[in-house]
C-alpha cells in the first residue's frame, strides 16, 4: 500500500499533465487506506495550480531563464531598452512587408493572369500597396505596444496608427469599387442595372458609403461618440440647408440628370445658355463640356436641369448640316440648284449618304432664299464644314456671274410738289 500512495504522490507533485486519477475505498477490511473512499468516478486534478517541477518547464522557459544563452541576453536587452526591441519590430514589418509584396506579385499575381478576365490583375494590382502599408502599420502597432508604460500608455500612438490603417483601406476601396462599376457597366448581359449612363450614379453613391463608414470607424477609434455628432449635424444641417440650398438643388438636379440620361459622356450638347460642346464628365454638382475651342466649362447641373438640352448626337448617327444662300430675283433657280448641288460633291466635305440635296425655301425681301442641306458624322466639325461650304458657294457664284443678294430698297416717286420744280429749275440768264 506504501508503494501504491508513493506512485500517487509522485504523480501528483511531478506536474506533467493534468490526469484523471480513480479514487478508491479501501482494500480489504481492516487494512488503511491513504487515499478516502470515494465513488467509482473519474475526476481531474489541476495540476497547472500546483508547484511545477524547473525541470519540466518548455524549452524556451529553460533558454530565457539561462543567463548564458543568447535569448536570456536579448530578452533582458528588450526589457531595459525597449526602444531597441520597437525598432527591430519596425525593421521586420518591412521586411515582412517585402515578403508579402514578393507573394502577391509573384506567386498570386502569375495566377491572376491564367484567367480570362482582366479584373482580377487590377483588384490584385489595387491590394499592392495598401497590403504592405498594412504589415506596417502592424509592426508601428506592435512598436508602440514595446514602448508603452504605464505612466506612458502611449494610447495616442496606437490611434494614430489604427486611423491610418482605415484611411489606407478606406482608399483602397474606393479605386476597388470604381474598378468593379466600370467592370459591371462593360457587361450589359449580366449587370442591367449598372450601365454607362448610370455608372457616375453608383460611383457617388460608393463614394459617399465607403467615406461614411470610414469617418463612423476613424470616431470609433477615438472614443467619439457619433450620435452627438449626428444631432448636432442635423441642428447645423437645418442652417445649412438654407445657405445652400443652390448646392442641394444642383445635387438633386445631378441625380435626375444621371437617372433620365438626357445625355451621356461622349455626346455633344448644346443648351438654351448658348454653351456647345462634348460631355467629358456628369457629376452631382456639375457637368464639364469641352467646346470647339478646346476650353473646358463646368456648368451647374440646377441650370441645365432647368433648360432645354439639345443633344446632336443621339438617335441617328449623322447631324444634318444647312447652308443658306440667298440669290438675287431674276436668277435662274434650276441654274442655282444645280450649282449648289455640285459644290455639295465637289468639296467631298458631307455623306455621300444620305446624299445632300437643295431646297427653295421662300421669297425674301430682297432675295430668293436656298438652303443647300447636307449630313455629318462629327457634330463637332459643324463649324469647319460650313466654312468650307460657303467658301466654294462663293467662288463658284462669282464664276457663274450669279449675283448673291443683299438688303435694297428701290425708291418710286409718284408726283414732285411744284416747289421742288421751282428749285431744281436752273435760273434764267438775262
């Protein structure tokens, strides 16, 4: 029985494992017992409380209590300089950073380019830079963790490092949205409701959730509570609204203008303000053209949500083109048409087809009044075609000897008073 309580103890005291140990009644009648009577259940003895043998402590317990190993030497360095272990935790954030960046652009990127799509390199090609910031900022953290004391927490520190890395992702995000909405606008087969025109909508409105989010997380961080931000927002909102109520009735005009598509980017408008050109950009505020001068003008979306919008490139693919010419009466009219006519194809400056073709249009004050009609592709070239139009209508006029008309007045006088006779009469010699 000796030997029975000696192997128990033994196990109890070496601290190897927590084991599940039977506990036993006595033996035999009248025989002692060491350890007390107890059902036949299994129960499990916390070892982890007792004292632990030096010699069963881990490997790396046994290397950093030993004054002569080299961890025992590095870890008293970390604890009596702690700036020494943040600044080799910086170094190998950037290491590691290198790492990372050797991965994605190696062993994930050449997976990315067996695929058919191209989405994958740019999303991949979007992660580059915010991953290894990322791994930064991770070691920044852990940094500021090695210097922190108690007198010092250094709580600002890891808030700096934690508002970077949403800002950092927050951006990322941003480019990996507009990526995916382009992506989405190309395939009209799948995504119907994200298309070309509808694309600047989107776009905005990704903009203003992911923006949104990134400010609720940047206030979380910083211990600020938002909900005393949005009730003081929404007093301030109210005053504001009246101060700029031009800004919200160019946002709402933005929204209707990107909902109803009067035109798209690409298209060559021209508006009752008197501005022509090309849409380079919708927004929710405003929309630039690009005029014939090659001059950018940005023009408010209130102002062109209210006007009338003449959109020369919708529907058909070519933008009929008038000329004007006025002869003078007593012309030749079949003459001046066929003259007309073959200026028309003799500058080679309009469609074959449709093929131009010459109109009289009325009787003018003092001319007969043509219009040689004609077709173009590029509106934007309107004012070259009908320079060169016009020029060759000239030339060819003065050719022919066909007088192009301009304002006169012919003055009859039916009766001259008597007194006018008297004064022109030349006066009599005596």
């Amino acid at each position: 029985m000796a030997s029975h309580d000696g192997s128990v103890k033994h196990l109890i005291t070496t601290g190897t494992a927590r084991l599940p140990i039977p506990l036993q009644g006595p033996v035999e009648d009248g025989g002692e017992a060491s350890i007390p009577a107890a059902p036949a259940t299994q129960e499990t003895v916390d070892l982890d409380a007792l004292e632990a043998d030096p010699e069963q402590e881990g490997m790396w317990a046994r290397l950093v209590h030993d004054e002569s190993s080299v961890f025992h030497r590095v870890d008293t360095l970390r604890q009596e300089h702690p700036i020494f272990s943040a600044t080799i935790i910086l170094l190998l954030s950037f290491v590691l950073a290198r790492v990372v960046d050797w991965i994605i652009s190696g062993t994930i990127r050449a997976f990315t380019q067996r695929t058919k799509t191209l989405i994958d390199d740019a999303v991949i090609a979007a992660l580059h830079k915010p991953v290894m910031k990322t791994v930064v900022l991770i070691g920044a953290y852990m940094a500021s963790q090695e210097l922190a004391t108690a007198e010092h927490p250094l709580v600002w520190v890891r808030h700096i490092v934690l508002t970077l890395g949403i800002l950092v992702w927050a951006g990322a995000g941003l480019r990996i949205v507009g990526l995916l909405l382009r992506a989405m606008s190309g395939n009209d087969k799948k995504f119907l409701a994200v298309e070309t025109r509808t694309l600047p909508l989107f776009d905005n409105l990704a903009k203003v959730l992911l923006v949104g989010c990134a400010g609720y997380l940047v206030m979380q961080v910083w211990k600020v509570d938002p909900a005393a931000w949005l009730a003081s927002a929404g007093v301030a909102g109210i005053a504001l609204g009246f101060a700029a109520k031009d800004t919200l009735a160019n946002l709402f005009a933005g929204v209707f203008i990107i909902g109803d598509a009067p035109y798209q980017i690409g298209d060559y408008i021209v508006l009752d303000t008197g501005h022509r050109g090309r849409v380079l950009h919708i927004g929710l505020r405003s929309t630039r053209i690009l005029t014939r001068d090659d001059v950018q003008i940005t023009i408010p979306n209130s102002i062109i949500g209210n006007g009338a919008i003449v959109n020369e490139t919708s529907g058909t693919p070519q933008y009929r083109l008038k000329a004007l010419v006025g002869v003078a009466y007593g012309s030749d009219i079949d003459r001046v048409k066929l003259v007309l006519e073959e200026v028309a194809i003799e500058t080679g400056v309009l469609m074959e087809e449709p093929a131009p073709r010459v109109r009289f249009t009325g009787f003018g004050a003092s001319s007969l009044d043509l219009e040689l009609q004609g077709w173009i592709q590029n509106p934007e070239l309107r004012g070259r075609t009908l320079d060169k139009l016009n020029t060759a209508i000239y030339n060819r006029f003065n050719r022919e000897g066909i007088e192009i008309a301009f304002p006169q007045q012919d003055l009859y006088i039916r009766s001259v008073p008597p007194e006018w006779h008297a004064a022109t009469e030349p006066p009599t010699q005596s």
